[in-house]
C-alpha cells in the first residue's frame, strides 16, 4: 500500500552555501551528509545540529566533486580531474589517489555489500573496482565513442547496482543502456530508450534530452530511467520524463513525462517499491515527484525550491536530502 504520509512532505531543515553542490552521501544511520561542490572541494553537513552549516574538509581534487560514496569510515570521491580519492573520515586525510579514467568521472555506483565500486566515465568505459583497496577489477564497454549522425562526443552519464549486486547497468547520451554481469563481465542486456532521444534533430549539430540517472527496483527485475525527453524544441519545452523497462526482455513497460523545460537530474527508489523520487537539476527549480512504480502516476508533486543535482534518502525512508543550487535540504516524511 502506499504511503499516506506524503501529503506531509515538508523541508524541515536548509543550509545555504554560495555555487553549486553537485554530489551527496550520507554516513548510514546518521544525519551527517558528505557534499562535493564546485569549487573543489568536499564539504561536511551535520543534519542533526540545531543550527547546521556547511564546513569545508576535504580538498585534492583540481576540478569539480561529481560523486560521493561512504563505506565503512572511508569516504571515496570522484572528480572531473578524472581521479578517484579516499579519505579517512576520522583521522581527516587522504588514504588513496587513483588516476582511475581518461575523462571526466560523472557517477559513481556501490554494490549492497559495499565491496565493489562502479564509475561512468565520458571515456565511455564503466569501470568495477575493489571498494577497500582501489584495485582495478573489470573494465566494461560496449558504447559508441561519437553520437549517430552528429560529428559530437558521447558521454557516459550513469551507472547502477542491481539489488543483489549480480549487474551492473550504465546508459549514454544516445540512451543506449547496457547491462552486464559483475562477476564475469559479459554483457546480458542492451536496449535503446529511444524516447529520451531522437536521431533525426540536429540543431546545433548536437541533440538535447537525455538520460541522467537510474535505479533498479528493488526486486532488480525493472530498471526506471530518468532524464528529459528529445523533442524539436526540447530546450524551450522538452519535458521531465521517466521510463522504466523489463531490462531481461527490454520491454518498456512505464512511460510518464512532466512538467516543460526541465530535466530529472537523480532518481531515488523506495525499498518496498512504494514511490519512486525523482527530482530536477537543469531547467529550472520544477517541482520534486513521487511517483507510482508500478503505475505511470503521479502520487505527490511539491516545490524542490532550488535545481537539485544529487539527493540521498535515509534508511527508513522517512527523511531524504537534496542538494544543489545553492542549498542543501533536508526533507521529512512526517508520520
């Protein structure tokens, strides 16, 4: 059944910080978030002060903080200066650096065992490392290097961890998805969602749209897309869209597109498949949706107040933080 508390959904607490906080996790069981920014550097938000501020503590990398994982007391970043970096959360320092692609690294993904980490790259490789030691497991491709029809690089723009941590799945600008096995490397899937993107626009030699975030159900038979949709005049009103596909048959099986001129930026998943969360980055500050996975519905539709660009939910789904455009927010699903 789902939740009826979402009538309730309210920020509850804001931090303002000048730029743009584009990267987020959260310790587990904690209201303590790490925030990579763009100015460089990693931030720390303790949530659960009464007054919470953002304080600078990491700084290593020499371009923008694009993703953010925390296993155990190592927080692990990723950089469009194309490294990987662990820091000691408790000693404050830095463990590791790891000249780990050749291009600039847009997401990075962890399995529920926390023992292997995933990276997208616009190198157009998604890459499996040891999450403790840094070491390389498996390098995976498949992807085109240049989109079809346009004289214009690719990008790899996501990656995702099946539940059971059996696959691994990344998506492109041409919104190709592939999915592979983690243990072996072999490629079970591969489907277009041609929806996000049409190969007969070419304004500007290059498209607009796209897919920009993903995420397994929780039972790891569907994986939901997000991003916006492709149209002739998508940067004026080209809509949010969500699509979700039996990713063993590629059938798509949900389709829901929202609101003009923006573009889902992340995309969160409830445990029991109760909602999904998708929430906007480009575009404009839109509205944050919790949507029915199983239906092409909207269940609850609230103002985001910023363009988010990563957002983390906590373990009992009661509470979720956005950060973006200026702010980080934290959000409570009151009982």
């Amino acid at each position: 059944m789902l939740a009826p508390n979402l009538d309730r959904v309210r920020i509850s607490k804001t931090v303002t910080h000048p730029g743009d906080f584009l990267s987020v996790a959260r310790e587990p069981n904690s209201e303590r978030l790490w925030v990579g920014h763009t100015d460089f550097k990693i931030y720390t938000i303790d949530f659960a002060a009464a007054k919470p501020t953002a304080t600078a503590i990491f700084e290593g990398h020499n371009s923008y903080v694009s993703a953010l994982r925390v296993i155990g007391g190592m927080l692990i970043s990723a950089s469009w200066d194309r490294k990987l970096m662990w820091w000691d959360i408790q000693n404050r320092r830095q463990v590791r650096t790891v000249e780990a692609h050749e291009l600039w690294i847009r997401q990075l993904a962890i399995n529920t065992a926390q023992t292997l980490l995933a990276t997208a790259s616009d190198d157009m490789t998604c890459k499996l490392w040891d999450a403790q030691s840094g070491r390389l497991v498996r390098q995976l491709g498949g992807f085109e290097e240049r989109l079809p029809r346009y004289d214009y690089p690719n990008k790899l723009f996501a990656c995702a961890f099946s539940p059971d941590g059996r696959h691994i799945a990344a998506t492109d600008e041409a919104c190709r998805v592939l999915v592979w096995e983690t243990e072996s490397g072999r490629e079970t899937a591969r489907f277009d969602a041609m929806g996000f993107f049409k190969a007969d626009w070419d304004r500007n030699n290059h498209p607009y749209g796209g897919i920009r975030c993903m995420a397994f159900s929780p039972d790891g038979r569907s994986l939901a897309l997000a991003g916006m949709e492709n149209t002739d005049v998508a940067i004026i009103n080209g809509k949010a869209m969500v699509q979700i596909f039996d990713w063993q048959t590629r059938q798509k099986n949900y389709e829901l597109k929202l609101g003009s001129n923006i573009q889902f930026e992340c995309l969160a998943s409830h445990p029991q498949a109760e909602w999904l969360l998708a929430a906007p980055g480009a575009g404009g500050a839109g509205a944050l949706y919790f949507l029915n996975s199983a239906q092409p519905r909207v269940i609850k539709e609230t103002p985001a107040t910023m363009q988010t660009f990563a957002m983390t939910v906590n373990e009992a789904s009661d509470a979720f933080y956005t950060v973006g455009r200026g702010k980080a927010l934290r959000w409570e699903i009151p009982a």
